[in-house]
C-alpha cells in the first residue's frame, strides 16, 4: 500500500522540475497582463532608455511628457516581481525582475518620446524597437533584436551580440553604423547613392542599392555569423 505516496512524491517532483525549468520569458500579450501607466516631465534635448530583460517599444510622438505603458504577466514563486520605471535626470531604468522560480514572467514596455530629442537605448536582453524617429539614434543589446521603423534620423548606430538588426528608413541616412556578433542585419533605404561597407565571416551579403565609395551616405554593416542584406526601401 506504499505505491500511491511514491507515486505523488514523483508526481509533486516532475512539477517542480517543470517549474524550474521555466524561464523569465521577454514576451508579453498573453490576454492575461496587467497594464499600467506613467508619465514624466521631461525637458531636456537627450534620453537614455535603460532595461536589463525586457522588451521596449519606442515611438517618437507628439507628446510634450514621456508616456510610459507597462504591460507585465506571470510572477515568481512565493515572491512579487520586482518592477521599476523611473526617470533620473536623462535616464529612464524600465525593467522588471524575474529572479527565482519564474511562471511565465515578463514585462513590455511601450514609450512615447517627444519628438526632437535624441535617443539612446541599451537592453541587456530584451527586443529594442524604436519607430519614427527623425533625430540621432543609439540601440544596443547584448542578447535581443533591434527593429527600427519608418526610421528618418540623419545617424543611426545599432550593436548586439546575439540577435538579429532589421531596419527601415523612410529618408537617406548620412551614416548607419549596424555591428551583429551572431545575427542577421537587414537594412531598407530609400533611393539614393551609398558607401557601403559589408563583412561577415559566416553568411551571405546581398547588395541592391547603387554604390560609390565617395557618397557622403555611408552604410557600414558587420556581422560574425549572419546573413546581410542592404537593399532599396519598399
């Protein structure tokens, strides 16, 4: 009559397993999320967007505060996840802490920036998205994808270790600097004349834009392992 508390023994320790097993997730939009919302007075000409794992969607809008919606799901075994998003001084830290026995923990951060200031975001593993931007821009992360959209800023520079770079310029960019360690680059620019510069020591580079070394519209793209792709904007 022994063979039913081993069997629930087992049963309890394949849960557990399962449970440790599951990781702090970078994505949201489940059905099930908590949203919330925040804003902050913001005057200055330059933003840095801060996170160490979650996703950040980032829009240049006409907005005179930085608008912040924070969509989070899931949580962590016998603790409450531990959520920031605060502004000091240029730097705006959004992230949320995953650490333990995660189910299904994540957070989504969606920003609308006031138009004309600079940006610079860093995610240490998370999606960095940014969309209509028309001044300088700065995206880097260490294991993520970088998405830019309906991209007009004059200087973009993007870098990540693993992960993949798509992006879409509406107008001729004068420098695009794009670094992959391991991941695809794929980058859409409108017509025009480019200096463009590709290597990658694993991958094929696809080049549909008209080149000369001499344009002042220079395009540099690296990638470790990855394929590149540098072609006319739709």
């Amino acid at each position: 009559m022994t063979t039913k508390p081993r069997t629930l023994l087992a049963l309890g320790g394949i849960v557990l397993l399962a449970l440790l097993a599951t990781g702090c997730s970078s994505e949201s939009g489940t059905g099930n999320d908590t949203v919330e919302t925040k804003s902050f007075a913001f005057s200055g000409e330059n933003l840095t967007v801060t996170s160490l794992s979650s996703d950040l969607d980032l829009i240049s809008a006409d907005v005179d505060e930085i608008q912040v919606v924070r969509a989070t799901s899931g949580g962590v075994v016998g603790a409450e996840p531990v959520s920031v998003w605060q502004l000091d001084g240029n730097t705006l830290t959004l992230d949320q802490s995953c650490t333990g026995v995660s189910i299904n923990c994540s957070a989504r951060f969606t920003v609308k920036v006031p138009r004309n200031v600079t940006l610079s975001a860093e995610n240490d593993g998370g999606l960095i998205k940014a969309t209509g931007f028309t001044t300088e821009l700065s995206m880097k992360t260490k294991d993520g994808d970088i998405d830019g959209e309906q991209i007009s800023a004059k200087s973009v520079t993007t870098s990540t270790r693993n992960g993949n770079v798509q992006l879409n310029f509406g107008t001729v960019p004068d420098l695009v600097n794009v670094q992959s360690q391991d991941g695809n680059i794929h980058l859409a620019l409108p017509k025009a004349t480019y200096a463009v510069d590709t290597s990658t020591k694993k991958g094929d580079v696809t080049v549909n834009v008209a080149t000369d070394a001499g344009s002042a519209h220079a395009v540099k793209a690296q990638s470790r392992n990855g394929d590149i792709t540098v072609e006319k904007a739709p």
